[in-house]
C-alpha cells in the first residue's frame, strides 16, 4: 500500500489559527478547524471531521505557539483525532498576505532564519495587519514541526501580472523606488481558483477568458481577469482600499485623514487602525458585520442597516461597471466568498439594471443559489454575459501548489495546471455536503 501524503495548511490571523488537513493521497479533507481567541481568554478550538459531530474544546492559548500545540492535540486525540502521530504530515502551506514584488508564486520556506522568513519580515510594514501574524505562525509551526517542509502560499502572487499602468499610482515615482508604494492585489488564491473553474464552467481554456471575479467576504476584493490573468483589481497597497468590506472602509478621500486626525487629536496609526478595524459595514451600523445580521435588521427596520446594503450594493455595482469597460468584453460575473456565496439580496441590488452592459440576472436562479457547495448559473439563458457562483476553495489551491513543490514540477500558474482546471474535477465531499444540505432544506 503507497504512503499517504498528508498536508497541514495554516492561516493564521491576529487572534485566530485557521487549519485544514488534506490526504493528497485519496484527495480529501480529513480533518479542519480553527483555534479563535489566541491572547484574548477564553480561547478555544472548533474541530470538525466529515461524518463525525463537531468537537468544541476551551482552552487558554496565551501565544499562537500554544494555539499551534492545541490544534495538534486535537489532530492526534485518541477520540477525536485523524492522525495517529503528528509526524504523519507530510509538508505545511502557509498563507502570506503580502509578498511584495519578490515574490511571484508560492515558495519553500528555507528554515527559520533563512531569506525567505527576513524578506517576509522586511516586507511587513506593507501589511502590518497581516505579515506580522503570518510570520508569528509560520515560526511557531515550523517550532512544532521542525522536520517537515512548510511553504509560503502568496496572496498577490496571482497578481504579479498586473500591467504598470494598473499597479502605479499618481504619486511622486521615488515612492515607488524608495519604498515599493504601489498596487499589489489580494486574495490571490481565491481569485484564481474561481477563474480556472469559471473557465470550465465556460467551456473555454482558462487562458481564453475575461471574467470580473468577486470575492465577497469580511475582505471584499474584485478582480479583472482578462486572457486568464488578473489585469486590475481593488485591493491596492495593502487590503484596506476598494469596496466597502466588514470593518474596513475601501475607497475614501485620502485627505479624511489628517482631518479627522486634527478633530479628534488621534495620531495617524489610530486613525489607521479605525479604518481598517471600525469602519466599512460596522462603521455604518454602528454594531453589525456579519451581512446575516444587516440583511434582517433591515428587514425589520434597522435604517443604518438598510444604508449599509444600499452602500455595499451600490460600490459592487460600479465596480463591475469599471471592469467592464477595463476589459471590453466580459464572458462572466462570478461570485465568491461568504457573501458572495450566501447572500442572494446583496447580489440581487447590486445585479439588477445591468442589461446595459449584458448582464441579465435570473431573480429566481438567484434566490435559490445559496450554497457553501454548489456551483451557480445565476444569469438569464439570453443574458450574453454569464453570472456564475463559485464556492472558492482557497485550501486546495494551497494543497497543490505544497505538493508540486514538494514534487519539483511547480511553476507560477500561467505555466501550471491545477486538478481542477479539468472538465472531469469533481469534488466528492463538496458534491455530499450539497446533497445533505439539500434533503435539509426539503425537510424544512
């Protein structure tokens, strides 16, 4: 019987440790969860196994090294774990949210005081929100795990193919020399697994389509993807700028700031701080960002909550607009992310009067493609430019790029074929969980 390879991804966030295990071997999840509450108290870990009921466990995580030790514990537990030794793993993925302009595709980490973790290191004033705790768990897995490989997994690495006259701003160039100021892009991995699978969808090449692909979530980013590269997108220097997300604001007047600095006496990093942490959905609403929330306090009245899905809806709709002039010719609008996938309103407002530029959204296909799942077509039969919601899959993306490299057979993604590029990828799980997740709502 062949050795199974087993690959542990990481995501790691400021208070949290997201995870994920995949037999490469027999192409399936084995086992994910997360840890939440990392220095805060009362931290705890949500383990979940197909087939197996969710499996909730407090304990005090004081650093992301402790996170990094609970998470293994639940991995090995006699109960409720999937692996007998964690020296089972084969390999570790871990996402980065920004690297630079150094790095073009995921890489092998090499070692804890190699190039690798001081360029990332180097690159965190860049993504102060991010870089910083990414680095914080690559370190503390590579303290668990010393003996495996792990592998940095970029989210602007999708993104490198972005034309100068996109990723410049109109700023003084030496800024650019000097310190690198320039558009970046984010949720790379998201953004490129919907765009292979829309192609596919499309029954087209994944190098012969322009899609505006919209990752909705907490973080809210689109890109222009044209010929199967990302040629523009709203994310720019660092995740705060675009359209209106959870907590952050996106597009705003630069010159809010020195005057909001000046009539509250705050310094520029708590401004920056209320921007990135107390804006966006929140800002507007005083308390909500979960769009679950907005969507039925509005329904019962709550008119900050109706402004903030009339502003969201609204920013989605000129983007879409803008990328569609970007590219000149669009084959499909695609949807993602948690809001992107579930919240059927939100998509509605912002769809709706777009026959002008060939979108035409089918109201019913709409209400019913609410799905973590199942792959949508949410457009008319007639509209000439498809509407397509695509649960993304960032993990995967994850899991094959550690592999290939792990292999040597890994390259940046215009040279590289994922598994589900093909027409014949079916993704068992997903495909059961649909099917479960149906028969729940014919009962109901």
């Amino acid at each position: 019987m062949p050795t199974e390879t087993i690959i542990l991804t990481i995501n790691t966030g400021s208070s949290s440790v997201k995870y994920n295990v995949y037999n490469w071997t027999t192409k399936s999840v084995i086992a994910s969860g997360v840890v939440e509450r990392i220095g805060m108290g009362h931290s705890f870990i949500k383990h979940s196994v197909p087939h197996r009921p969710v499996f909730r466990l407090e304990e005090s995580c004081p650093d992301h090294t402790s996170a990094l030790t609970l998470l293994v514990k639940a991995l090995t537990d006699d109960d409720v774990g999937v692996l007998t030794d964690i020296s089972l793993i084969n390999a570790v993925g871990h996402r980065v949210v920004h690297g630079g302009e150094k790095f073009v595709k995921s890489v092998k980490i090499d070692g804890p005081n190699g190039e690798v973790l001081k360029t990332l290191k180097a690159l965190s004033p860049l993504a102060p929100l991010h870089n910083p705790v990414n680095i914080i768990g690559i370190e503390a897995a590579m303290h668990m795990l010393p003996d495996v490989p792990h592998i940095a997994v970029m989210d602007t690495a999708f993104h490198q193919t972005l034309p100068e006259h996109a990723y410049f701003y109109a700023l003084p160039f030496d800024w650019y020399t000097k310190y690198h100021v320039r558009r970046y892009g984010f949720h790379g991995t998201s953004h490129l697994y919907v765009s292979k699978r829309a192609a596919v969808m499309l029954g087209k090449s994944p190098f012969d389509v322009n899609l505006i692909t919209c990752h909705i979530g907490n973080g809210v980013s689109f890109t222009a993807v044209k010929n199967g590269v990302s040629v523009d997108h709203s994310m720019g220097f660092t995740p705060l700028e675009g359209l209106v997300m959870g907590t952050r604001c996106g597009d705003i007047d630069p010159a809010i700031i020195p005057f909001i600095c000046n009539k509250e006496q705050i310094s520029v990093r708590q401004c920056e701080t209320i921007l990135n942490k107390e804006s966006g959905i929140k800002g507007i609403t005083g308390k909500f960002v979960d769009r679950r929330d907005v969507l039925e306090a509005a329904k019962n009245g709550n008119k900050r909550a109706q402004l903030a899905i009339d502003i969201e809806s609204y920013h989605i709709k000129k983007y879409i607009g803008a990328y569609s002039a970007a590219l000149g010719h669009v084959d499909a609008v695609v949807f993602t992310a948690g809001v992107g996938e579930l919240a059927y309103p939100i998509r509605e407002k912002a769809l709706t009067d777009l026959e002008n530029i060939g979108i035409i959204l089918d109201k019913e296909r709409n209400t019913k493609a609410v799905s973590r799942y199942h792959e949508s077509v949410i457009s008319t039969n007639d509209s000439p430019v498809k509407i397509f919601v695509i649960p993304t899959d960032e993990e995967l993306v994850f899991v094959e790029d550690v592999v290939a490299i792990l292999e040597n057979r890994y390259d940046i993604h215009t040279n590289f074929s994922y598994s589900f590029e093909s027409p014949d990828y079916i993704n068992t799980m997903r495909e059961e969980a649909y099917n479960k997740e149906q028969k729940e709502r014919s009962i109901h």
